[in-house]
DNA sequence: TAAAAATTTGTTATATTATAACATTATACT
DNA sequence: AGTATAATGTTATAATATAACAAATTTTTA
C-alpha cells in the first residue's frame, strides 16, 4: 500500500473502492445508495471523499456525464490532465494513455502565450463493441 | 441572416441574443430569470433552445461550469469539436481557434484505431488579467 | 505528551441544474 | 389541404451539489 492510499480516510477508502469495482464510471447518488451499507449516509460525506479522491487524482470527474471514474493511468496523481473516450451509445470510458498527445497539451500556449496548469479532453465516438451491434443490426 | 439564423423560432432566438450579448458564459437559470420579461416563464424552454442552439452550433456548453457560451469562430457549425480556457480565477471562457491543434484532435484515433465524431478539450489555467492581478497583490 | 491546528465526520436543510409528461399551437412539406 | 415535424406553455419532479454547524479524529509541533 502506498503513501496515498494509507492516508486516506475511511470514507475516502469505501467511495474510492465502489468507484475501482466499477469499469463505467458511476454517478455521485449511485456511490451514495451503493455504500450506505457502510454506514454513508447523506450527500456532502460522499462529495467530500470525491472532492478529495480528485485532488490526489485517485479519481476523475467525467465532466460531459457528471460522473466518476478511477484513474487508470498509475502515475496520473494530479486532477486536470486528463484524456478519455467516451462512446455515445454505451456511454462507457475509457482513459486514454497517449504521451504524443499529452506532450502536445501539456506544452500548449495559446496566442497570449499563456501556459495552462491542466487540461481536461473528451473524445465522443461510438466504441468498437457497439459499431459492431450496429453492424449485426443492419444485417436483419 | 443566413439560413441558420432565420431558422431560429421566437425563444430561441431569445436565449441565443441573451448568450451572445454576455462574454462571460452564462448559467441556465441566469437565463431564465433574464428573458422573464421576454415570456419565458420556465425551465424547459430554457433548456430546450439551449439543446437547439448547440445542436446547430451557435452555443457551446462548459462542461466544468454548466453554463453556456456564444461560439465566436464563425464556421463552427456543429457541436462537440471544442476548444476552451477557462481561468482558474475569474472563470472567463474564451474558444481556441489553433488550426494546428484542430487537426491534431481530429486526426486522433486511440489504440483501436477508433475515429471520433467530436471532442471537447477544456484547458485550465491563469489569464493574463488575473495574473497580474496577483503580481499586484504581492508587491504589498 | 499536551495543546493547537488541521482534517474528517455526521447531520439537516436547501440550492442548483435538468428532465418527464402532456396538451396545444405553429411551421414546413408535398 | 392534409400530414408530419418542430416548437410552445405548463406543472411537477428528478438529479446533482453545497451551506452551515457541531462533534470527533488525526496530525503537527512546541
């Protein structure tokens, strides 16, 4: 177990494994009624563990479906640099691990010259799985 | 007028003319409480010129902030291939217009292969104001 | 180790953002 | 003119997120 994940707390801990266990990313209210067992019982403790999931970058916020996702990049340990895919018929996401494209970002300015801390990119397609269903379906 | 402009109905039109008169974004319900005096009394249709209007790609959305933002780069005429920054301390908005970085998101397939219909790419950062701003502030 | 500081927790209430559902009217199409 | 499509108006409610405050826990440091 490393530095980060021993100094969570044991809220941290409970929402931050609901969120692993999942390969979609899940919505705040899902994680709430999923870890009430746990003794979780209302909103802001649930936000509040969010909240600090991301800033350690444990977590990501899917900012287009309001919704959560582990981070799957191992050294990705800041919010705000983050790439995904996210496919318009199955909304599944994938966290997209490109060091071109992240080159590309990191060292973009725009015409000012302004450089930017952190960036968030969202790729919206149709996932292989799903252009093949659509495929099968026009077969009929 | 061009045709996309005459096309629009009566609360469209309100809303687009409300986002356009503001640099800032602006939030829904911002927009509703502003064309009150215009007759649009509810949410739904707030919302649903606020669906047609980036359908068509005069507005955008800003997925970090949920507000609403005039497209400035006269040919984008369809959603979901932006490029935004957002300043981390007074929250203005302003759309990249970088050719270059365009063609590199549209040219990006993930390790499948996979093409993309659109992507959104917000960057976050200090703008220049506010970082002088702040150079101000420690000179005391 | 005791006091101070910082973080986390638990809780209630409420703010903010967004959509469902349905009846009606207007516009565009052929 | 008749049909299809899009837009409107309205009420109610769903979904997402935060404010505010008291208490407990953990960490720091003197």
């Amino acid at each position: 177990m490393d530095k980060k994940s021993k100094s969570l707390s044991k809220n941290q801990k409970i929402v931050l494994d609901f969120i692993q266990k999942n390969k979609k990313p899940v919505k705040a209210y899902s994680i709430l009624s999923n870890v009430q067992k746990k003794g979780i019982n209302a909103p802001p403790q649930v936000y509040r563990a969010l909240d600090k999931l991301i800033k350690i970058g444990k977590i990501h916020r899917v900012e287009s479906q309001n919704s959560f996702v582990a981070c799957k990049i191992s050294n990705c340990d800041t919010p705000h640099k983050t790439v995904f895919s996210i496919c318009n018929s199955c909304e599944i996401v994938s966290e997209i691990n490109d060091p071109k494209l992240f080159k590309n970002l990191k060292d973009f300015r725009d015409k000012d010259g302004t450089v930017f801390d952190g960036y968030n990119l969202e790729f919206f397609g149709t996932c292989k799985s799903c252009k093949n269903k659509q495929i099968e379906n026009t077969k009929h």
